[in-house]
C-alpha cells in the first residue's frame, strides 16, 4: 500500500480540510467585486484547486498550466518548461495562481514574470505548502495553508515519480522510497 511508503503523517485530512476553508473564505472576501480567475499549476495543484474552489463563493472562472522543473527527481532540476500554456487570456483580470507547494521559489517566480507580461489587473499566489527554508529567490506568497520544514512530503495531489497524489493527508516519505543505494 502506499500509505507504508510514508514516515509520518504531517498534515492530517481534517487539517487540510479546515485550512482550505479558511483560504477560500479569505479570497471570497478578499476579490468580492473582482474579475477572479484561479490559475492552478498543474499537476500538483489539481487536488487543492477542486477543494479550494468549491470553498469560494463569490463567481470565478479557472485556468491551467502544466510547468516542468522536477521530473522524477526530488530536488527541481533549475530547467523550467512551459508544458501546457494558458487557453485564454488575463488580460485585466485579478489572476489568482493556486499551486500546491512553494518550494525554492524558482518555478513560481519564473511563472510569475511570464505572466505579468501578459497584463492581468493583479497576480497574487495561494499555495497550500510553503517551504521557507528552502527558498532560493524573494518571492511574496500572499494566501499560505501551512509552512513546512524542509521534507519531501507527498499526497493530496503531491507526488514522487507520479504516485501518491491520491492521499488524502500529507506525509514525509520515508527516504528509502526515493533515494538510491550508492
């Protein structure tokens, strides 16, 4: 079972649930009036993304990207790859990027500037996980479901080598499970 692959359980279901909440009432509040749109970062975004919208209730629309810095590796490969661009455009749009974990802050700041670009009214990001200590460039994350110590931690919707995403708390996965013997 997968769940034998996990050291521990870091954040539990019901945690999860309560904090996703609590962020979906902050935006509501937050972009009432507002031309909203959730952009979620593909793949690990997907699970956070369908709770966290059905917890906002004031009229938004969703857009996707599929960004590529890991692979199957722990550790992001530095390389970022637009794998799956927007379909429609933000111009003028208070564009939210929704993203499950904000690790070195690479990828989400490379993101960031492409889509400034692109002229939407604002970009703030909410990202479930926050890892501070891991962060390599300044970069604001301004909704944050919960910092994090510097662990690989799989489930709901993270993963390792595309297993995992389907459980449904967060938990450290055990090193041997993606590391190799020298």
């Amino acid at each position: 079972m997968l769940t034998d692959d996990v050291a521990r359980v870091l954040i539990d279901e019901e945690t999860i649930v309560q904090r996703v909440r609590a962020l979906g009432a902050q935006v509501s509040a937050d972009y009432r009036d507002r031309d909203l749109l959730l952009l979620c970062i593909l793949k690990g975004g997907i699970v956070f993304l369908s709770d966290l919208m059905r917890c906002i209730e004031i009229p938004h629309g969703i857009e996707f990207m599929a960004i590529s810095s890991y692979g199957a590796a722990t550790d992001s490969s530095g390389i970022v790859r637009i794998v799956m661009d927007l379909e429609g455009s933000i111009l003028d749009r208070d564009v939210l990027l929704v993203e499950d974990i904000v690790d070195t802050g690479n990828t989400l700041s490379y993101v960031k500037s492409i889509l400034q670009t692109r002229g939407p009214r604002s970009l703030k990001i909410c990202s479930l996980l926050n890892k501070p200590d891991r962060r390599e460039v300044p970069l604001e994350i301004d909704y944050v479901g919960f910092d994090i110590p510097n662990e690989f931690v799989v489930g709901y919707g993270l993963d390792f080598a595309e297993k995992y995403r389907n459980l449904r708390f967060i938990g450290v996965l055990k090193p041997e499970m993606y590391t190799k013997p020298d």
